[in-house]
C-alpha cells in the first residue's frame, strides 16, 4: 500500500463526513462574521459552487472529535444531563425559521448550556491570563444565539487549546440587547439572500463588486460636454516641469 493512496482515502472519507460548506443554512455559530461573508457563503451554499477545501474539512472534523471527546469525559464525571449533539431551528417573531439553525453540545446538570470551544492555544491563554478579557466577541455571539433559540439563561464555554490541550471554563449569560441585535442581522442576511442584494462588506475581505454609480456618472458628464481634454502624458510631463 503506497503512501499516496492512504493520504487519498484518507482526505476522501474526510471530505464526505466533513462537508462543512454544504449547508444551504445560516449557522448560528458564524452570526459574529460579517454580513457579506455570511451572505457570499450562504448563496454559494444554495447554488451548489461552494469551493471544498480539505484542510478545511480536516480541521471541522478534528474540532467534531475533541468536542466529542470533552462532552465523554464530562458525561462519565456525571456532570451532563444531555451529551448527544442537537440541532435547534431559530424562531422569529414566535415562527420557525429552519433557514438559520445552530449545533448545541448538551446539558449541565443544573440546566445551563455546554458548548465545547476547541481554539488556539493564545487565544484560551489571553481569556485565561487576563480575568478582564472578555471571551471573543464572535464566541459570545454564537453563545447568545444558542441562548436565546435553544431558551438556557447560562452557558459554560470549555475552552480546549488545539496545540497542547490546556482547559479553561467561562461562564456567560443571556444577554436580551445583543440577541435582539443577531436575530436581527440573521433575518437581514436571510432577506439579501432572497432578493440577492449582497450586503456590505464591513471587513475589508470580501470582494465588492458593487458598482460606483457616482465615479461613472461624473465621467459620463464630463465626456458628453466637450470639456477640454488633456493627454494625460501631457500632464505628467507638466507635473515634472513644476516640481522642477
Ligand atoms: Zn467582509
């Protein structure tokens, strides 16, 4: 058996369990990400052209597997009253909407929320090492999603490093302003989905192919009056006259 061939099997049972961009739904636990991202993949998930990446499907299924592995071990310690993973359908306005869907991993005993949060090893040691650091942002909003459609009033967040399996807990709470805020965000992202009306990138990353009316039209005006034109070479050459 040749090297080549288990690395193939490999990717490729990796790829079919993983498919990590195959949901034609928005996931709770990327609310935090910008709106045009959340829109670009939510689209690309529904027209099918989402573009696999196997790193990316090795990474969400080791993540699968070291949360399962925490969520046994507080199990046999009988600290959970549910362990099996479940998945919860948002609700706006008292209705349903399976359009946006989240991944819960159990139950304390005492009824508050579990989620397990595999990460870098500097981002568990900057909430560890700093009691005034709060958790990242986007790990609070996720949590708040859950909060508010899976109705807990308290989460635990396991924080487990990747690199060296350090543990570290935090505690948080449901927060009504900001869960306001989310429901909010989702059921834009839903409406540009539908109308296909990409939303804003506030991020920087994501590619804008918004047209810039303004620019086009001022050129438009300038060229429809015989405004007088100069040969930019000219300019160039005049520009270099004066700064001599
Ligand atoms: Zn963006």
């Amino acid at each position: 058996m040749d090297l080549q061939t288990i690395r193939y099997k490999l990717n490729n049972i990796t790829d079919e369990r993983g498919l990590s961009s195959e949901r034609k739904y928005l996931s709770m636990s990327q609310i935090g990400d910008c709106p045009r991202g959340l829109y670009d993949q939510l689209v690309a998930s529904i027209d099918g052209t989402a573009r696999r990446s196997i790193g990316k499907e090795h990474q969400f299924a080791l993540d699968k597997e070291i949360k399962a592995a925490v969520r046994e071990r507080l199990r046999v310690v009988e600290l959970l009253r549910a362990w099996e993973t479940f998945e919860i359908v948002a609700s706006f306005n008292g209705a349903l909407d399976d359009r946006v869907r989240g991944h819960l991993d159990g139950e304390f005993e005492d009824g508050a929320l579990l989620h397990v949060k595999p990460t870098r090893v500097e981002t568990l040691d900057a909430i560890r090492n700093n009691p005034r650091y709060n958790i990242p942002r986007r790990h609070f909003e996720q949590v708040q999603m859950y909060l508010r459609h899976g109705e807990y009033d308290c989460a635990r967040i396991v924080y487990i490093a990747r690199e060296n399996g350090d543990l570290w807990l935090s505690e948080i709470h449901a927060d009504e302003r900001t869960q306001d805020r989310l429901d909010e965000k989702a059921q834009n992202v839903l409406i540009a989905v539908e109308r296909r009306e990409p939303p804003v990138c506030i991020c920087r990353r994501h590619s804008t192919e918004i047209p810039r009316p303004p620019r086009r039209a001022e050129r438009i005006l300038v060229d429809a009056a015989p405004a007088p034109k100069i040969d930019p070479r000219a300019w160039q050459k005049l520009k270099h006259v004066r700064h001599r």
